[in-house]
C-alpha cells in the first residue's frame, strides 16, 4: 500500500487526514499488546501492519466515513471471494470504539513491490500488467454468484448508478447529489448539470444501449499496481488487497478502471498512454474471462466515465468530512477532467486504438493478441 495523492490530481504525497495507529491503540481493539511495524501513507484512513502472535492488518476510519454496517458489505463480498478461492486476506473483525470504526484481517501474503510509489504509478513492466489482468479475471470468476445489493449511501464507495441509467443520467445524477446532503453542499455554486451535459453525456450516448446488457458484478473498483502483493518471483499476484471502494458494478466497468488507473500516466503532465501495458493487461485479462461481444464494445464507451462517482464521493468527503474547499475543488476537477481528456486527440486515439482491438462480435471467442493496441 503505497503514497496516495487526492486521486489524479497531483503529483506529491499528501499529508494523512487522520492521526496514526500507536500501539496503545491498536492493544486496546485486540485485547492484548501489539508491536506496529509499518504505518500506511495513504490519508483517507489510518492502517498499520502490526504483530500479536501473528501479523495482522487494522485500519481505523471515522464513523462519519465508515461504520460497522457499512464495513459488513464489504466483509461479505471478501468472505464470498476467499469461500471461492480467491487471493484476498481473512477478515477478522470489525469494531466501534468511540468516533472511531476499527476492522481487522490477516496480513496479506507476498511482496509488496509498490510499497514506495504513488498511488496510480504505473506497473514496472508489461509483466505485471499481465499479472494483474489475470488476477483480475481471476476475480471476476469468483464474485459470481454473489447477489448482494448494492452498497448504502456512504462517503469514499465507486459506484455505478448515475451513467448506468440509459434513459436519464442526468436525472439520476439529480437523485445521486439529493441522497449527500455534503456532496451537494460542495457542488453549490459548480456549473455541474452544465458540465455534466457538455462532458460527460456525449460518451454515454454512446454507451446507453449497451448498458441493459451488462450482467451487474461485486466488483473491486480501485484495481492498481499498489492494491497487489506479488509472489517471490514478482510474476503472479499473490494477494488483493484493499475492497473499501467495492460495489455492486459490472465486470466491464472494474476493467475499465483498471485500465483508467493504470495505463494512463495521470501523474505525468502530458498523460502519456502506456499501449505496452494495456496490451498485457487486456491479454492476460481475457485469456482467463474472455470478454462477451457487449462487453467488448462496453469498454471503451465506459473509460471516460468509470471515475465519475467516485470522483464525486471524494468531493463529498473532502467538504463534508475532512473540510478541506481545496481538495473538494481538486476532486471537481477530477470529474470533469478525466472526462474531458478523452476529448483530446491522445484520449480518442486511445478510445480508437481499444474499438479497433475489440470489435463487437469479435471479442467473445478469446483474448486479444499481445501488440494490437499501439501507437
């Protein structure tokens, strides 16, 4: 688990929100002593690795971000995914002591090869972008079959409800603001029906008839190189970390943000695309899951819009929680500018390069060829 920045929208660490896990503290919600052997960087939440008898994973969120309830949803779909087989680490409690919510797991097994960069830093090779296709997929295979609904109202989640509507978007995006009273509140004043229309509605024109198609999926939502632990050989990934973001989506929209988070350099001023590791990344995604005729033209129609909600969800944590105008500014910018990149002749090169590699109709039988997405 690596450095994070308010997503996207910079290029340096930020400072935590939240104090850190002591070790007094953390003794408290086990019951018995603890040595804290590593904190997390990342500033939406407050983890630390630390060590009683074995080594295990706490993460402490404020009641206002998470409670136990909304800790039991993702909990459920961790323990359908390891009852299937899948990577994912043990969970072992979840409790509330004062303003604070606490949940334990194990401690994930493998390397932590991303330790030290930046959330949304891209993988060192095509390697491990093939790696994290396959795990992906691998995923995919193992949340099915998990009918849970989707998630409460709560702050920090990825959704997929305001472009899931093919018929009213922006009538949905209408009931998405009214249902947080804090992401409301931060949009006063934003001309956000008006940028919505201009932006973001011309790419769901085109999604819009696909959409009743798409078989709905518990999905990851925030599948990057630092959610992986890697095994010795830094090959395959060994464990998947981090389920905070996850929600009842579609496999296709999951697959789109993998590639949104990973393949498009958003740290780097020219957003350069990394075609090397979308090859690897669909490749190995689709020699596993191989993608249905919709899904396949889904994909590229669902790149510029798979980090709306959650884009929106920081903008209602960052005014409503943590108070910061800045970042509920930063995180606007994030709606609408990702969007809009795909606007820019890199972003539509890219969205041709994925229509050309996919074709309706011609995805469902197997994988993509390695090197059929390049500049």
């Amino acid at each position: 688990m690596t450095g994070h920045l308010v997503h996207g929208m910079g290029t340096e660490p930020v400072a935590p929100d939240w104090p850190p896990l002591t070790a007094a503290e953390v003794g408290r919600v086990l019951g018995a002593p603890v040595r804290v052997l590593w904190h997390s960087p990342r500033p939406l939440s407050a983890a630390a690795l630390v060590e009683r008898e074995r080594l295990l994973f706490v993460k402490r969120q404020h009641a206002s971000v998470r409670t136990v309830e909304g800790l039991a949803e993702e909990h459920a779909f961790l323990r359908h995914l390891r009852g299937r087989g899948a990577p994912v680490v043990e969970v072992l409690a979840a409790v509330r002591l004062g303003e604070w919510v606490y949940e334990v797991h194990t401690a994930g097994k493998g390397a932590d090869l991303y330790q030290d960069a930046l959330s949304w830093s891209p993988f060192t090779s095509p390697r491990h972008a093939r790696a994290a296709g396959v795990a992906l997929a691998g995923l995919h295979l193992a949340a099915e079959g998990y009918d849970a609904p989707r998630r409460a109202v709560q702050p920090l989640v990825s959704s997929f409800t305001v472009f899931a509507d093919p018929e009213d978007p922006l009538g949905a995006l209408e009931r998405y603001v009214a249902d947080r009273p804090a992401l409301a509140a931060a949009l006063e004043g934003r001309a956000w029906r008006a940028d919505t229309a201009r932006i973001h509605l011309p790419f769901h024109e085109r999604l819009a008839p696909l959409l009743g198609k798409l078989e709905p999926l518990w999905t990851h939502n925030d599948w990057h190189a630092s959610n992986l632990l890697w095994d010795e050989a830094g090959s395959e990934v060994s464990t998947i970390l981090d389920f905070g973001l996850s929600d009842r989506t579609t496999a296709v929209h999951d697959l789109a943000t993998a590639i949104e988070r990973n393949v498009i350099q958003w740290l780097e001023p020219s957003c350069p695309v990394r075609y090397d590791d979308l090859d690897a990344l669909l490749d190995g995604y689709t020699s596993v899951r191989p993608l249905s005729a919709v899904e396949a033209a889904a994909l590229p129609e669902l790149l510029p819009l798979v980090h709306a909600e959650f884009a929106l969800s920081e903008m209602g944590y960052f005014h409503g929680v943590v108070g910061s105008a800045e970042n509920a500014g930063l995180a606007y910018d994030y709606f609408t500018g990702h969007a809009q990149w795909f606007t820019t002749p890199a972003g539509r090169r890219l969205l041709d390069r994925l229509r050309a590699a996919l074709p309706a109709g011609g995805s469902a039988a197997g994988h993509s060829a390695p090197g059929q997405i390049r500049t």
